[in-house]
C-alpha cells in the first residue's frame, strides 16, 4: 500500500478489425515523406502488405520495403536496416509482422539516429537518442511489442538474446487490427498465443506487480485461456482472433510495466540450443517453472486457476494452484505443444550448457515470486527433459 507504481503507456493504441488501413493517415501526421516498412520475406509474399500499401500510396507517402527479418532476429538485421534507413533518408520506419519484425522496427527506429551497433545498447535506459517515429502493426497476437518498451535481438557471438529496455523504443502509434492475424497457421497461433499468456501470468504473480499489471494481467489471461483454443481450431473465427489481439496487448501493457520472469529467463537458451521460437521455449518452460513457483504466491495461483475456469470450490490454495498446474499442461496440449524438453531433441547431457545458460539470465529470477538457485534451475530442467 505505501509503493510508489508508475505505469507507462505513451503509445496511441488504434484497435479494432479493418483498423491496418489507417497507417497512411497515421504516417501523414507525422509530415513523413518517406517511410520504411519492415516485415519479413513470408508476409510480403503472402500479401499480407498490401494494405499498408495501399493506405500509404492514397496518403502519398513513399516507402521503401526492408523484408530482411529472420524469425528471432540476429543484431544484424537491425544494423543492417538502420544502414538503409539512413542511406534511403527516411523520416518514419513502419513495422508489420510479428515479434521479430515489430522488434527489428523498433530497433532501426533508434539505430537511425543512434551511433555504433544495436547491441551497444543492450540493458536497461542505455539509448541516448529517440531516434525516428514508428508506428507498428502486429501480424500475431502474442509478442505484445506494439506497446512494450523492450527489442530483443540474438547475439550470436554471446549465444544469447539480448534485450535493449528504453522508452524511446515504445512506438508512437499502434495499430493493432486482429484481420492481420487470421492467416497465422495453428502452430504459431499456438506458440504465439503462449507467449502472450506467459507475459500476463509471469507479470500477475511477479514480485514486481503493480496495481495497474494485476488489473491488466489477469484479464489478459483470461481473455487468452477462454480464446487460444478457439484460434487454434479454427484460424478463421474472428471473435477468437479479435479476443486474442486484445489479450496479447493488454498482456504487454501489463509486462512492460510489471515484468516478466523466470520462465523467460529459462527459456532464452533453449530457443537457440534447439532453434524453437520464443514462444514455444516459453511455451515448454511454463507449467514446470508454475508448479516450482506456486508455493510462492498460493492466493494469486489459485486465482489464476479460477480465471482459466477451473473449479476451486471447497479446495485449499495450494490444492488450487495444483489445478493450474494441470490446467496449463491441459492446454499446451490442446493446442499441440509437447512439453518435454527431449520432444526438442534435448538430453541428459545437455543439462549442465542448459542450467549455465539459465544463469546467464538470472537477472529475470529477481522477480519470481520464489528464488532460484542454481540447482534449482538444473532440477527444472531435469523435471522438464
Ligand atoms: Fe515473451
């Protein structure tokens, strides 16, 4: 009661179906004259740009496309699109895609107007400069960067993903039209749409939560829990697809203010290790990295199994946290995600690069609500295998 809570949201959030047609407007009320789409190569053939371009030609703004992003996105990307940016004198950079091309947008935005490299600027409140306007259009609902202050590139000499925090990385407009999504495929419908739930979950029973991410977080994850599967079974149902855009980025509203933890803090060395995306890394580490944690906060992992729609009446808290234990293994298999390490092609030996990878992240064990240990961390791997 005597904490001091900021919340931070500057950026216009334009939501609704049909909404991607306004970036041209959008764009225009910046006096841009020339912008750069970032996306990657399977969007722009799928035709998924071609609103966006439309929208800018009726505005009359010219646009040149970077379709370079790889799926969870080397440095370079961003280096090499800011090198563009500033070589083709453009005044806006307009991100469409998912995660990886909302976060390389985000980071050709600073590097535009920032000296050296991306990943000079990894931590927190490193970046001197605001860099260019960007408005970005999420393809996915999961990742939440339209409304997060945070990119995250890999390192691949360190091995690692590197995450560069700054407010001048939040965009200046959003608009999040959930049509975008509807052509995602099951798979990363699924991945995706765990991702975004492990930002409201991870963010809710933070040590870190603020009264703003509690309110946020919680429906974020009921939004998600009572439309992920819908999504996945049929890509085609608009409300589900509606009620995933809102949970996804009412999850990033609520993570970029409350944090994430220590289920993104494992799960960063198994994506490159074994080249799952992040949500699915995510995805594995989820009910393993719950059931550690419950004992932490039973009253709000309890609430979080009321919330899914579980039945608690008549049970104790910890009882309780065990039915979201369940929960969430019931789900990952709805949507199709096996949760053994080894369905990834991990083994007994792998544990030891595994557990030192973890640590290397154990920054994000801070705000978990129970501490972490190193052998902690080997245990939850061995649990997961
Ligand atoms: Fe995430």
């Amino acid at each position: 009661m005597n904490k001091v809570h900021t919340f931070l949201s500057p950026t216009k959030v334009i939501f609704g179906n049909d909404t991607a047609g306004l970036v041209g407007k959008e764009t225009a009320q910046f006096n841009a004259k020339k912008a750069l789409v970032v996306t990657d190569k399977s969007l722009l053939a799928a035709g998924l740009l071609s609103g966006v371009q439309d929208s800018l030609k009726a505005q009359k703004i010219d646009f040149d496309i970077y379709d370079q992003v790889e799926a969870e996105p080397p440095a370079h990307n961003v280096d090499d699109g800011a090198r563009i940016a500033v070589d083709s004198g453009v005044d806006i950079v307009i991100g469409v895609g998912g995660g990886s091309s909302l976060d390389v947008a985000k980071g050709i935005a600073l590097m535009a107007k920032n000296k050296g490299k991306i990943l000079d600027y990894a931590g927190i409140d490193k970046v001197p400069l605001r860099g260019l306007p960007r408005i970005l259009l999420p393809t996915t609902a999961g990742t939440g960067s339209e409304v997060t202050r945070t990119l995250v590139v890999a390192d691949k000499v360190e091995n690692l993903k590197m995450a560069v925090h700054s407010n001048y990385a939040l965009a200046d407009v959003a608009i999040v039209d959930p049509l975008l999504t509807l052509s995602m495929p099951p798979h990363v419908t699924a991945d995706t749409g765990v991702d975004a739930l492990v930002h409201a979950l991870e963010t809710y029973v933070s040590v870190n939560a603020t009264p703003f991410s509690e309110i946020l977080g919680i429906e974020a994850i009921r939004l998600i829990a009572e439309n992920l599967p819908a999504a996945y079974a049929k890509g085609e149902n608009i409300t589900a697809r509606y009620n995933m855009s809102l949970g996804a980025t009412v999850a990033g509203l609520a993570f970029c203010s409350g944090g994430v933890g220590a289920i993104h803090g494992l799960s960063n060395i198994l994506g490159i290790k074994y080249h799952m995306s992040h949500g699915r890394s995510n995805a594995v580490m989820l009910p393993y990295i719950v059931d550690y944690n419950k004992i932490g906060n039973l009253k709000k992992f309890a609430h979080i199994a009321r919330v899914m729609g579980e039945n608690t009446e008549g049970l104790t808290p910890y009882q309780a946290s065990e039915k979201l234990v369940a929960a969430l293994f019931k789900l990952l298999e709805i949507v199709d995600i096996p949760c053994r390490l080894s369905d990834y092609g991990a083994t007994e030996a792998d544990i030891p690069e595994l557990t030192e990878g973890g640590m290397k992240i154990s920054r994000l064990f801070v705000p978990n609500p129970r501490n972490m240990t190193e052998e902690d961390v080997k245990n939850i791997y061995t649990r997961a295998l």
